[in-house]
C-alpha cells in the first residue's frame, strides 16, 4: 500500500490517475486495485500487488508522475482485519456502506488491563497480566459494534480495531460500564481489577515502516497515561465520534487535544530511548524536551494526570511486565535493562505498582 499527501484533491483527477496506472501497470507485473481518499486530510492511499516497491513508483513515473511519500509491504490478514473485505467502488475509489467516500480512518482501542493478584509463582503470571474473565468478556462486547480484535501484535493488553469512530467510542463506553460493574462485586477475585482503555485514530500508512503503525501505538500510549478505569481517546476520535456529546459529568472519559497529542508522542519517545539509562531523569528530559521543570511538570502532569517522576517510572515498570512475560530474561537483567541499578530496588517499585514482586512471577 502506498500514500501519497496532496494539497488539494479533485476527486474526477484522482480517478484519471488511476486509470493511467491501470493503462501501463501491465508493463512493470504490478495491478492497481484500488484506492482510498481523504480530501479533508489530503491524503490518498492505493492497494498494489507488485513484486517490489521499485515496480510501483515505475508505474506511477509513467503514468503520471506522482509518485508516492511511501509504500509498504502489508499482510493479507493484517490488511483484512484493519481495512475490511469486499469494498465498494466507484471507478477504483474505496466507498462505505453510506455511499460515501471511505477516508482510510480506523480505530484501535487498547485496552490495559491486569489483576491485583497474590499470584506466588510465574505460572500466576498470566492472571496479573490479562485476568481470564474480564478477556473474554472484552472478546463478547467487541463483535456489538462491528470490532475486530487484534490477536497477533506484541502487546500485552488487548488490542481490537474498528471502522467507525462512534463505534469504537461507543464499544470502550460499554467495555468501561461493564468492568467497572463487575469490580463493585467483592464476592469474586476475578474482577479485582485494574484497567486502563486508550483510543486511538489513524490512516493506514504514514512514514512509519508497517500499517497502522502509528495508530497502534497512540492507542497504547494513550492506554498507558489513563487513571484506572479511565478512557483517554485521541483527538481524531474525539473529533470524528459523538463524544462532545457526552454528559460533561461523565468524568471517567477524557480526549487530547492535537498540540497535547505531539507533545506526548515527544514525552514518549525520549522517555523509551532512555529507558535504560539509570541516569535519565527529569532534569534530562527537561533538556531532551527544551522546556524548564516547572513547564514539564504542568504539561505532564495536565496531559497524564501524574507527575513526571511517576510517569518515567510507570513506562518503566510497563516496560519491566512485558520482559518478564517474554521469559528470556532473570530479574536482573530487566532491572538494568529498565534502568535499575538495583534489583530489590526494582522489585519493591514493581510489587508498589502491580502488587505482587517480580521475584514472585520471574523465572
């Protein structure tokens, strides 16, 4: 699939376009199939088989010219599972259910979830991370609102993708409701619970090297800095669902705003790039970021509802729960690898957090 950004679409340009391709495609072994458009974002997004990247920008330097920002291989499944089948189209372009142009938006919710467990050994570790019941009911109410879960990726949590924003709004909604529900239940440890839900929107390919890359990973960002029981959706989502139609009392739903949304894919990438540097602190990540400790602190803390300290070492820990379930490594190895020079250190950080010492549930 490759993406092109234009300033300005004209629909009957895009469809001629097209057909260019179709006209010499033959030549290079490549077949145009089809193609999305999104004239508010000024981005188009066309489906190629071809045996190399080298072969589509060939057809689209005869055709017309216009060759793509990017392009990247995509799965079948993967592909499927996010953009959907059998689409409709009027002359190669992608069109939805209503008629109208389908824009290439998709939205992930990631969906954080992990039991406050007395868990004493590692084969109790998959209960701290992803307790049974609460997945399976997550798994019954995603297919209501026309959802697909996300099996094969390395996350933790659950991960399930959606064509409509009000859908996948309406899907977290409910998903929230429930789980909140059934931890007001004592009589069951099952659903002694903590759980975080980020909602996350996108186009299928930007800069980045794989599909919905991006998306997939402002979702699981925006999972990471909600409140327990919280849900924190994208500025997308918010803008493109019926959110701001939501009683304003309903305090356990939050969304970003755009700025907020660039500040904190900076927060996170400096954070993870120095993750394992025992030495990285706030004082750096003032610097890394080029504003002063107070401004941090009032950004950090308006944005993720916690202070920088905390915020370094929650991505930490976070970080620290998914080496441990790789298996590959010994508690030492991780404390170093997140940045922990000592060991008990960690693990008194680690049982502060998840409730259980990572002496407890690593190998």
């Amino acid at each position: 699939m490759d993406y092109h950004l234009v300033e300005e679409i004209d629909i009957d340009a895009v469809k001629l376009g097209h057909m260019a391709d179709k006209s010499v495609q033959d030549k290079y072994g490549v077949r145009y199939l089809q193609f999305w458009v999104n004239q508010e974002a000024g981005t188009i997004f066309c489906l190629i088989e071809a045996p190399d990247k080298e072969a589509c920008e060939a057809v689209h330097q005869e055709a017309h010219g216009n060759i793509a920002c990017q392009i990247v291989q995509v799965e079948s499944g993967f592909y499927k599972l996010f953009m959907g089948e059998s689409h409709q189209l009027d002359d190669g372009i992608v069109v939805g259910k209503d008629g109208d142009l389908d824009k290439a938006y998709r939205y992930v919710l990631a969906i954080d979830i992990w039991g406050i467990t007395k868990a004493t050994l590692p084969k109790d570790l998959s209960e701290l991370i992803l307790p049974a019941k609460p997945k399976i009911l997550i798994q019954e109410i995603i297919p209501s609102y026309q959802g697909r879960e996300v099996k094969d990726y390395d996350y933790d949590g659950m991960l399930c993708v959606f064509t409509q924003a009000d859908e996948a709004m309406e899907c977290a909604i409910e998903i929230q409701t429930e789980l909140l529900k059934r931890k007001e239940n004592p009589e069951d440890e099952s659903w002694n619970i903590t759980f975080k839900i980020g909602l996350g929107g996108g186009q299928p390919v930007t800069m980045s090297d794989h599909l919905f890359d991006e998306t997939i990973k402002l979702a699981r960002r925006l999972s990471l800095i909600a409140g327990d029981g919280e849900i924190v959706a994208s500025n997308i989502a918010r803008r493109l669902s019926a959110m701001e139609e939501k009683p304003k009392s309903f305090s356990s739903l939050k969304a970003i705003q755009s700025a907020e949304e660039e500040f904190l894919e900076q927060l996170f990438n400096i954070t993870e790039e120095n993750l394992s540097d025992h030495a990285f602190n706030v004082e750096k990540l003032c610097h890394e970021i080029g504003i002063s400790r107070p401004q941090l602190y009032r950004k950090v803390t308006a944005i993720t509802g916690r202070s920088p300290v905390t915020f370094i070492r929650d991505i930490r820990l976070n970080r620290a729960l998914s080496l441990i379930k790789e298996n590959r490594y010994n508690l030492s190895e991780i404390a170093l690898e997140i940045g922990y020079n000592s060991p008990s250190y960690f693990s008194k950080c680690f049982k502060d957090k998840y409730g259980v010492k990572a002496s407890s549930v690593a190998v």
